[in-house]
C-alpha cells in the first residue's frame, strides 16, 4: 500500500470526539425539546453548505447560483408530495433526482472561463430559474408560493408535530448519512484527485486527471445534495416559494463557508450553526440591523483569523496560525 493509500485511510477514519459529537447532535431534538425547529433549520443549512464545499473547498469551482440546486429540490419534492404522494422519503429522492439532472446539464457551463466567468455563469442560471418559478405560478404559485403541502408520517409512522421535534430527527439523520457518503468521497482516489484539480489544475491535466469529467461529476454530485437540503426544506415546513431560489441563499451559505472553512467537512457544519445562532439572537435584539452585526463579525473574522478569533491563547504568543480560509 503506497504512502498516499496510507494517507487516504488515515483521513477516512473516524476520531474519537466525532461519535459521541454527533450522538449529542441527534439527541439535541430531545435536550432542547424547545429549540427543535432552529435544530431543524442548522441541520438544513449545514447540508447546504456541505454540498458547496464539495465543489468550493475540494475542487474549488467557485459558485453564486448554488440557490438554483436547493430550489429545485425544494419544488421538486413539495410538487411531488402534492400532486403525487406525502411519503417523505420518496419525495427526498424524487428532490435529489430533480436537481441532480438540474445539475448534469448546468455543468458544461463551468468547464471553460475564469473564476469570475463561473461566478457570473452560476449566478445566471439562478437568477433564470427564479424568474422561471416567478412566471409558472400555475405551477409554482408564483410570489405567493406553493401551499397546502402536507406531508404523510416519516416511515408511517412519526407525524411531523408542530414543536418540530419529527422534522429536526429527520434532517438531523439525513445530514449525518449525506456527511458520512461525503466524507467517503473526499477520502476516496477520486477525492485525491479534486484536491488535484483545486490546487493546480494544469499540473492535474499534465499528469493525466481527466479535469472536465471530474469537474462536471462533482458538480453534478454537489447540486443533488443541495436539491436533498431544498427538499428537507419544503417537507419540514410545508411550503415552498421564491425565497429557496433568491440570490441571499447562496450569499448566505458562501457566508456560513468564510465563518466555517472550506476544505474540511465540518465547515459547513461549523458555519451553520454559528450563522443560525447569531441570525436568531441578533434578530431577536435588533430586527433591522442584525446584518450589520454579522457583517461586522466577518470583517473581524477575516482580519484577525479564525483560529485567532477561536482560540483566544494565541494572541500571547502560544501559537501562530493563519487567517480565515
């Protein structure tokens, strides 16, 4: 077994915190009966931000239009559970699908251009597709969105209750099964070669990587992942309109990503929950200037580091660390 194998495996196993880490995450609903639809809206949030990482921090294809994805997903399934049937788990599939083949066919649009091509590219897209839910509202509901979704029992058997307990096990379990598959892939030969693609792209293609067909599989796989957080979305509140698409989806979740890290799995998740937290507290104190407040944190997030802002001993000199990520 060579030395990157060895390397490979390392990284793929699990630590010794992570178990216990995410058996109190999905015992959270139960300790914090009361909190349970925050629960439900990080867990949400965190799969959307770690189906950008895949793309962003492990292959780095920069994206706006991220929103596109996670829309889909959400009208896919909240369509299906209204027009076809309530099953939860069968809409999350019928969601993953839907944006997933959204994904296949914008993926020709990041293989050639710039950085600053592909932002302006996946940008557009979104944009297209909220516009296009705009105009079907026949469909859609158009800007007074899509309701009247009810969703039948999780198994057949967990009702979604209204204290939100049901919806955050629920998106809670299928993060946890989306970070393991995740975390899988990163580690995987296929993984390797992303960073490859992330680090030096021409060197990648020197070397024989083939770097399209990668960039597209990835892209494709990280838009299906957003369609299952959009998905989780629609089931969890029953409704779904023009807001799952709107440019603020994407900027938030690129957000959560500078708070959180890329290139590490638990970024996303990371992000999400500090996001959430300081987007419900500070809204809570101050309605109107709570985007002040949490771009001003960024500010100082960037210009004194994460690890600095985190780890308050190194400002003594105990260790020196990089910026933000």
């Amino acid at each position: 077994m060579t030395n990157s194998q060895n390397l490979l495996l390392k990284n793929g196993r699990w630590k010794r915190w992570e178990i216990p880490l995410w058996l109190l995450a999905l015992a959270s609903p139960l300790l914090l009966g009361g909190h349970a639809l925050i629960i439900n809206e990080i867990a949400i949030v965190a799969l959307f931000a770690l189906s950008l990482d895949l793309i962003l921090g492990f292959t780095g294809i920069v994206s706006l239009g991220h929103a596109a994805f996670f829309g889909m997903g959400a009208y896919s399934a909240a369509l299906f559970a209204k027009l076809v049937m309530p099953d939860p788990l069968v809409g999350l599939l019928v969601g993953m699908a839907c944006a997933t083949v959204l994904g296949a066919l914008c993926s020709a649009t990041i293989l050639r251009g710039t950085d600053l091509t592909r932002l302006m590219v996946t940008l557009g897209v979104g944009l297209i597709l909220g516009e296009l839910a705009n105009k079907m509202d026949w469909l859609t509901g158009g800007a007074d969105g899509l309701q009247g979704v009810m969703m039948g029992p999780l198994l057949g058997r967990f009702e979604f209750d209204l204290s939100g307990r049901t919806a955050a096990w629920y998106s809670l379990t299928v993060l946890l099964l989306v970070f393991v598959i995740t975390r899988r892939l990163v580690n995987s030969p296929f993984g390797a070669t992303l960073k490859a693609i992330r680090d030096n792209r021409l060197r990648a293609m020197a070397i024989g990587i083939a770097v399209n067909s990668r960039m597209a599989l990835v892209y494709t796989v990280a838009a299906g992942l957003a369609g299952v957080a959009g998905a989780l979305l629609a089931q969890t509140t029953g409704f779904a309109s023009l807001d799952v698409l709107e440019f603020h989806r994407s900027a938030d979740v690129m957000t959560i990503l500078v708070i959180g890290g890329v290139g590490w799995l638990y970024g996303g998740i990371t992000g999400a929950i500090v996001f959430k937290l300081m987007q419900d507290i500070i809204s809570s104190i101050t309605p109107q200037y709570w985007t002040f407040w949490i771009g001003l944190f960024l500010v100082v997030l960037v210009m004194v580091g994460r690890e600095r802002l985190i780890r308050p001993w190194t400002w003594f000199g105990k260790g020196k660390t990089g910026g933000a990520s």
